[in-house]
C-alpha cells in the first residue's frame, strides 16, 4: 500500500507565450493518501482543474513532478490511466441519440469490460444512483441532475483507484447534489473502493466530504488539513455576520480600517441584501464596522456572531471572500 | 500485448456499434442523405443526355455519386467527428481511458464505412433502375479489389485530418469546407479526370479518390481488367502505406502538442 497515493512535488503550469504568461500553479506540492477524499477548494481560476488536467494526463505540466499510484503522469500516462477516472460537473460525455444505457455501455469499453460484466455494472450503478427508470431513455432528454448521476456512473464503471471529482455537483439542485455526495462518501469510506480527488468551491461540499482540505488560490496552495484543523485555527478571531439593506454600495472601506483581518461580502438581487462576513482581530472592531455603516446611512439589517466555517479560513488567508477574488481575476 | 490489443479491438467496436446505432435511428437522416445525392447525379445525368454524351457516363456519373457518398463521410462524419467530441467533452474521456486513440478512429471509420456503405447502396440502386446504368463487369473482384482499396486509402486520408481536429477547432473546420468541392471537382466525380488540363491531373494525383474512381469506372463501365487497372491498384496501395502510419504519428504529434500548449481540451476555440 502506497503511503502517498498521489504526489505532486513543484508543479508548475504556465499557459500563453512570452509576453502574456499566465502563471497557472506557482510550485504546487501536495500528498494524498490512500483512501482519502481530498478536496481542493478555491475561486474559480485558482488552478484547480489544471491540477486535476495534469494528474489526469490531459495536460503537462510545464516543471515540477506528478504521481499517481506511484505512477509519473508524464513518464507513464498509460498506466496512470489504468488506474483512474474523471468526472467533470456540468458536462455530459456521451452521445445524446443514445439512451443511458447504451452510453454506460460504450463507456465500460474504454475499459475493456466483457459486456456481460459491464451490463450487470450499469445495472447496480443506476440502482445505486437511484436512475434505473431511465435506463432506456434517450440521454438528450435527461434533466441536468439525471445527466450527473450518469456522468458518475461512468466514472465508477471500471472501478477506478483514483477517481477526480472537478466541480461534480455544479448547477445541481441541492437534493441531487446531497444524494451524489453521499453515494460518493460510501463509495469511498464505507467500501472502501478508492481515493478521491475533488476540486470544489462550494465551502459546505468540502467541509462534509473531504478528510483534508488544500486551498488554493493564483496557483498556489495557502493552506492543508482537516476541514476541522482548518476551522480551529479560526477560534481566537471573531467573525460576524453583517446585513446591509443595499447592494449597491461599495463596501471596500471596511477592508481597509483598522483591526479587521479580513472581509467578503455576498450581494442578494432577489433580496436586497448584501451580508458581509467580517473577520477581526477583536470584538470592537465590529462597533467601529457598525459606527462606519452608519456614517455611510446604509441601514444595518442584522448582526450575528458565527463560527468559523471554510469560507472564513479563505477569507483568514486572502482577506476577502470567493466572490471577490473572482471579481478580481476577472477584471 | 495481447490484452492490450484486445482491450482497442473491444474500443473500436464500441466505437463503430455507436455509429451504426446513432446514425440510423433516426429514419428522416436516411432519406436526406440517400435522396439528395440521387438529385445531384441526377442533374449530372439529365445535363450528359441533354449534350448527347456517351451512354457511359451516365455510369460514370452514378459511380462518381455512389463514391462521394463516402468522401463526404470520411470529411464530416471522420475527420471533423474529433471536433465534436471535444465540445460534447468526450474527447477528455477517451484521452483519459488507457486506450489507443487509433482504435477510436478505427471504429469511426468501420462505423462510417457501414453507415456510408448503406447509403451509398441505394444510391447505386436508384441510380441503375432510374438510368438504366450500361454496366459491363467481367472481373468483379477486380472490382471490389478497387473499391475496398479506395475505402481504405479515404478514411487513413480522414483520420490524418482527424488528428488535426485534435488540436485545432474552427480553423480545421474551414480547411475541411474548403476540401469538400476542390475533391469532388479534382477526384472527378462526375466526369473523367482524362478531360482536365495536365496541371490539374498532376494536382488530383494527390486525391485517393481520384484513382479509386478512375479504376472502378474502367472495370465496372468500360468492361477492363487487373491489366489496365494496375498502376490504380499500386498508387492506393502506396497511398494506405504512406497515410496510415502518417496518421498515428501526427495523432501522437498532436496529442503531446495539445498537453504541451494546454489546448487538448479548449473548446469553443
């Protein structure tokens, strides 16, 4: 039994040429043992997918070493691919004119699956995935959720060591995406069947799934440990919850005034509300939060003290939430 | 070794049963794609009659029709099909599976073959008992020799261009487009290339299909044997052996070029 079932040792990916590079993974190093569910959570354009590409051989890395299964990605890519499977949210491989039964099929024979073996297999795994009844149904008329459910399926019919999850639960409503969570949870830790790799970055997905958590943000890994470890290193720093009746105002000053360690801010249309989540280095820097929003005349709808949850550990290492940090590298 | 070559021979099956299935489940596809060749030979044919042509090239029309049938498969439905596995994500799949990626192409080509050979049946068919075809074959397998050796010559043909497709989006669409009326004109289609201008039959000489469709005509039309047919025979031998091997070093060229620039999985580009 492998110690690290996956090792990355100073990855670095650069995207563009000479003089628009983009430095995509700035030295990223991580391990992951075997029979782990570990989650990279960051915004979107942290670098998580182009971790995943390189551990799933669809990409090189441009310096730094990648293992999996004691595997290099690079030197063996066909005996990593032996080993692994990917599952992508908010895509659906697979031919729509064909039903889903019919796709899984095509699927396991990538695999080289005798097709009695991989019929019984499609059976159990749209049981499993509560999506029997649309076993014969064409793909191009499955709902979004009934599309995931098979993208998994595909992903478990040869019985992967390494299975990468990007993003699995992506548009998904919250029902479906709790049921594929769970399968994934007993697929893993109950059966024992393999190791995970998921890149998320919704906090409470993480947080419920993962044994270990990396954060990643600009390509480089900020932080990793147990979701739990994470959070208790949070203990000491206040955190509030603010809500602000508007969503137009610019709420920038509150990063920079004194005390507060760190600022992110969710703006509702439907509701018109904008709840900032401020982290601090003592209690009365919330006054001074409340004293300043005033000044401001924007009305404060509530206040509440929260305990620290993934998010606040973003926000502990960056200094502002999701959101923003995508806001910015969209910019 | 041997598993491994059973695991691409399962592949390529696999491959060639979703063509198959997907490509004549819908009936209105079949009808479209037999009926509006018979109309285009047919404008051929009326056109031949109307100048008092001789009687063979209305044969020569309806080979040419039946032929390019399969010309259109190898461009869009073989060569381009890459494209549109990387935009439906099905491309990831199959770079991820321990796989060779000749033998996805392979089924392809099976797939499209069986498709394309349906198709092209009725075409023929149509073509015979509309136009009353003066076909004289004395040596059919001489005749099946030229047809399954110009088959072979078209889809390693479509699978070079598939490894374009591999790494580039639009522009490889635009290089296909731009294939499509240049080889029917070239190939002959529905003329004989004896009655273009040297420099044009020098161009054409690089188009299997042009000695494919020479060689059927002449053994199934004009009634010739292996003797008259030969030099076609070694032409397409000389094209499967060059375009063959071809195809899997530029897939693989292609393939580490797409990992080195990050752009194996970039869609919509």
């Amino acid at each position: 039994m492998l110690e690290n079932f996956v090792e990355t040792r100073d990855l670095v990916r650069t995207f563009g040429k000479k003089n628009d590079v983009v430095k995509a993974l700035d030295g990223v190093s991580i391990s992951i043992r075997e029979g782990e569910i570990f989650g990279l959570l960051g915004p979107n354009g942290a670098g998580k997918t182009t971790i995943i590409k390189i551990l799933t051989t669809l990409l090189l890395p441009t310096s730094g070493e990648a293992y999996v299964g004691g595997f290099s990605v690079v030197k063996e890519a066909n005996k990593v691919r032996n080993i692994i499977n990917l599952v992508s949210g908010g895509e659906t491989p697979g031919y729509g004119i064909l039903t889903v039964s019919e796709n899984l099929w095509f699927f396991s024979q990538l695999y080289g699956l005798p097709s009695s073996v991989a019929k019984e297999k499609i059976k159990r795994l749209t049981v499993d995935l509560d999506f029997k009844k649309y076993a014969t149904t064409r793909m191009a008329k499955l709902s979004t959720g009934f599309k995931q459910r098979m993208s998994l399926a595909r992903g478990l019919l040869n019985d992967p060591k390494m299975l990468f999850l990007d993003e699995p639960t992506l548009g998904l409503d919250v029902l479906t995406a709790k049921r594929l969570r769970t399968y994934v949870i007993d697929w893993a830790k109950r059966e024992k069947k393999g190791t995970v790799l998921l890149t998320t970055h919704y906090m409470a997905e993480a947080d419920e799934m993962c044994d270990r958590v990396a954060i990643i943000n600009n390509g480089k890994i900020l932080a990793c440990d147990s979701p739990t470890a994470l959070k208790e290193n949070l203990k000491a720093t206040p955190i509030a919850k603010i809500d602000v009746s508007s969503i137009q105002a610019d709420f920038s000053f509150i990063q920079k005034m004194r005390g507060v360690v760190g600022c992110s801010e969710t703006r509702s249309i439907q509701t018109g509300v904008t709840s900032l989540k401020v982290m601090a280095q003592n209690e009365k820097v919330f006054s001074d939060i409340m004293s300043k929003l005033n000044e401001e005349k924007l009305k404060v709808l509530s206040i509440n003290e929260t305990e620290p949850t993934l998010e606040d550990v973003y926000i502990r290492l960056v200094g502002k939430g999701f959101e923003q940090a995508e806001e910015k590298a969209n910019a | 070794m041997l598993d491994n070559l059973v695991l691409n021979l399962r592949v390529a099956y696999a491959r060639l049963w979703v063509r198959v299935k997907g490509g004549n489940r819908e009936p209105e596809w079949l009808v479209a794609e037999m009926f509006i060749p018979v109309l285009t030979l047919s404008a051929y044919v009326f056109m031949y009659r109307m100048l008092h042509a001789p009687p063979e090239f209305t044969g020569f029309v309806v080979i040419g029709g039946t032929m390019i049938a399969f010309w259109v498969n190898v461009l869009w439905n073989m060569s381009a099909q890459f494209y549109w596995e990387k935009e439906t994500g099905n491309l990831e799949i199959y770079l991820v599976a321990p796989i060779s990626r000749m033998a996805i192409l392979l089924g392809m080509a099976l797939g499209g073959f069986v498709n394309t050979t349906l198709r092209a049946v009725a075409i023929l068919a149509a073509g015979i008992l509309i136009f009353q075809v003066p076909f004289s074959l004395s040596e059919p397998v001489t005749a099946l020799l030229m047809f399954f050796l110009t088959i072979v010559a078209l889809y390693a043909l479509g699978m070079l261009f598939a490894s374009l497709f591999l790494l580039y989006g639009r522009e490889a669409w635009h290089t296909a487009n731009l294939f499509q009326e240049p080889v029917y004109f070239l190939s002959g289609s529905y003329f004989p290339t004896s009655s273009l201008p040297f420099f044009l039959q020098l161009l054409a000489s690089f188009i299997p299909l042009t000695f494919g469709l020479d060689g059927i005509r002449q053994v199934v039309i004009l009634n010739k044997g292996i003797a008259d047919v030969w030099l076609n025979v070694l032409v397409l031998v000389v094209f499967i052996f060059v375009l063959l091997p071809l195809s899997k070093v530029a897939l693989n060229y292609m393939e580490n070029l797409g990992k080195k620039e990050g752009r194996l999985t970039l869609r919509w580009q």
